[in-house]
C-alpha cells in the first residue's frame, strides 16, 4: 500500500493533495442507531455525491466511511475532469441498442458539466482550470483522435476542440515525445481531495449525516436494510454501495467479484520556476497519452509538475514511487532531469472486465443500489452516477436502467486469483500496442 502518514491508522496517505488540502473538519463515528431513507456507504466522490442529489430532492440521508473523507482514490487520483465515461462503447450495443450508446456518450460530456456546476454553485476551492490534451504516439492514435474530434462534433459538443499535429503539438506542450494531440477547451484539471472536501461540506450543510471510522461490517438485507458498524447501526429504506474499489469481496460478493483493484502512482516535483513551467506547460492545462498504461500530468497551483501513471495489476506497489515514475517524467520531459521529487503517492481504482462503470441493483435486494469500476474515469463519472441513483429513487430510472442491463463478468477464483489474471490481460493489451 501507499506510504502512510505516522499516528492514527485512518489518517491520510501522504500526498501533495494532503500537504496543500483546504481546513477539514473530522466527522463522528457512528456509535447510536439511526433510522434513514437512505445509508450510503462509502465517502469518495461517489458517495459523497450521492448523499447530495438525495438530500436535495428530500430524502434523509446518513453516510458511513470506513477512514476519512476523500481517503480512497477520490483523494489521490491524477485530478483531470476529462470529457467520456467508459471505452469502445460500441461493444454494449447488443445489449443496450444504439439509443442506449448515445445516451452513455451524452452522459460522458453531460457528466464533467456536473461537477463544474457543483463547483460553481458552491463556491468550491479546487483550482478547477480548463484546457486538456490527448496525445497521441504513433499514427494510429492519430487517426482516433480525428475520428473522436468528429464525435465530440457530431453530438454538439459545446467546447473547442482542435487537431493538432507534430509541427503544432509544441504550442501546447515542450515535449519531442508526441506525434500530436486532440486539444479539448471543456476538459481540464483540478485538485481532487479539495472537491471532495468541499462536496462533503456542501452535503453536511444539506443535513446529511456524515460519519468517519465507521466502516460497514455487516449488511442485513431486507424490506429496511441494516448497516452494522462497530459501534453503531443504520436502519435505512434504499442501501447505496459506494466503496469501489475498497469496498472489498467481503461485504457484497455479488459486486465485490465484478471489480479488480488496480495500483495507480503519482509524484510532485518541488515547485518550479515560471521560465521551467511555461517551456514544459505553457497554458496550464493537463494531459495524457493514448496507452493502455498511459502517462498523465499537469501543473499544480504553486508550480509543481504532478506526474502519474505506472498502472500496476499485480496488486503489488512499487518500493519507490518516485524512482520507477521518473524514467518516464525525464523521457517526457528531458529538461527536468534530475529535478526534486517532493510528493510520491498511490492508490486504488476499480477495474471491471468491460471497462464500463457498474451501476445497477442487488439481484436479491432491488434496495440495494451501487456504483463502481469507473476505470479512470472516475472524476466525472461518479458524479454522473450519483445523478442516476437519484433519479432510479425518484422513478425517473431510464437512464440508470441502462446502465444496469450491461452483463458484467464477475472475476473466477476467488480475490487472489484476480490480480493476476488482470496483469495477464492488461500485458495483452500492451503488446498489441506494439503494433
């Protein structure tokens, strides 16, 4: 796992975004019984937002979080709110029809409006910047990038959007590395463990209930749910099942099968100069390449370079973040060899086999909802999640429907089994991108 901060067990993994987070209130522990509409479990983007679109449309809601707020990826993820939720969505149209392949695609750009909204409907401190790239590193990345900037066209994307080739490629980013880019003014970046943070605050205000060191340790299924924690319990009408992928095969097999942990690495360099910054990222926006284990990054507020990737399936994390990750910061950037590694954090994101998010209902408890495996996608796909689950408890459910009748493979073997068979499948891909 991650380095951790030294004290109490749930305190923060150590990061940048720790380091540079806004003023956080700890909430209670769970240690009296409650009675709800709806208990949410899990205090990342998801759940958080959740709570939110339930609690403004009237429900009561009371939420569990196992450590801290933000403590999972919704905290150490990369920080880009880019455009899309899932990938190749044309493989679900037997089972979804073209219609149901439109609106996921609507809901992808729909999805980062959410929580540009959220952000500026609540006045949120999470340096939120627009402008992001996709890079491209052979041809054929190319030839996607101007199929997708068709795409973003045809639907009416709002944003600019522009191809830009080798000779132009340099205009955004001080790098030999990149055939090109497809330039995307509606995506950006931001600083993740502050919107939540912030989300948070805008749920307790709302009247939401919300309950750190109180992990689930059992569900009671039933007419009204029952969420046993260690010191407390949650009697509730609606479950919603939002820990991905920390919620564990233990709690829920039925989705705990369908999910596969997968590592993702990140550092922050000391603070550079502005001549530094505007040679490498002159426009402060935030990119990321067309590999299956991709490279990510952006600059931060005070003029650090934030670099991740170094995606690891094996559950196995590497000794030293920082060492691994910088052979590929200095081959994308040769001017910052050698440059201070200040920050060197991980964490996990939730993998399925389709790459699609899971969103749907417990087969034996149609009260049981959950959201998961976003896939690295999950800024803005939570977000979007959380809306569905709230329109599916309204009975406005056509749009979570779709997403429920996708099959989702649940992973033979057992949890130790899993890991590895995802690093023989993701080795797949990689050496099909050899060619």
């Amino acid at each position: 796992m991650p380095r951790t901060n030294r004290g109490h067990s749930h305190a923060y993994p150590e990061s940048y975004y720790v380091a540079s987070a806004n003023p956080r209130c700890e909430q209670p522990q769970l240690s009296e019984s409650l009675e709800v509409d709806v208990c949410v479990i899990g205090g990342g983007f998801s759940g958080i937002n959740t709570a939110i679109e339930l609690a403004q449309k009237g429900f009561g809601v009371a939420l569990l979080e196992a450590k801290r707020i933000g403590w999972g990826a919704s905290g150490r993820n990369g920080g880009e709110l880019i455009r899309g939720i899932g990938h190749d969505l044309a493989q679900f149209s037997n089972e979804i029809g073209r219609d149901g392949v439109r609106a996921i695609q609507q809901m992808g750009l729909e999805a980062v409006e959410l929580v540009k909204r959220r952000i500026a409907d609540n006045d949120i401190d999470c340096n939120l910047r627009l402008g992001y790239c996709d890079l491209a590193l052979k041809p054929r990345h190319m030839q996607a990038l101007a199929r997708e900037q068709a795409a973003l066209q045809d639907a009416g994307y709002l944003y600019k959007t522009e191809l830009l080739d080798r000779s132009r490629v340099h205009g955004v980013i001080g790098s030999d590395t990149y055939q090109g880019a497809l330039l995307d003014m509606g995506s950006g970046h931001l600083h993740p463990l502050n919107l939540v943070l912030g989300e948070a605050g805008v749920a307790k205000a709302l009247g939401v209930k919300l309950f750190e060191y109180s992990a689930a340790e059992k569900i009671i299924k039933g007419d009204r749910p029952r969420v046993i924690t260690a010191k407390g319990e949650v009697n509730c009408r609606y479950l919603v099942l939002a820990g991905n992928a920390y919620m564990g095969h233990r709690l829920e097999p039925h989705i705990g099968g369908k999910i596969l942990p997968a590592g993702s690495y990140l550092l922050a360099t000391a603070p550079l100069s502005q001549a530094q910054c505007d040679a490498i990222i002159p426009h402060d926006m935030a990119f990321a390449d067309m590999r299956i284990d991709l490279d990510y990054f952006h600059l931060s507020q005070d003029r650090r370079l934030l670099f991740g990737g170094l995606c690891t399936y094996s559950g196995k994390d590497p000794k030293d973040i920082g060492a691994a990750l910088r052979p590929r910061l200095e081959r994308v950037f040769p001017r910052l060899k050698g440059v201070r590694i200040d920050y060197q954090w991980g964490g996990m994101m939730g993998i399925g086999a389709n790459r699609l998010p899971q969103i749907g209902r417990l087969p034996d408890a149609p009260n049981i909802l959950y959201a998961q495996a976003y896939s690295g996608h999950g800024l803005n796909a939570t977000h979007m999640a959380a809306r569905l689950i709230a329109e599916a408890l309204t009975a406005q459910a056509e749009r979570f429907d779709i997403f429920a009748r996708v099959q989702h493979m649940t992973f033979p073997g057992g949890p130790a089994l899993r890991s590895p068979m995802l690093a023989l499948g993701m080795l797949y891909h990689k050496f099909r991108e050899l060619f």
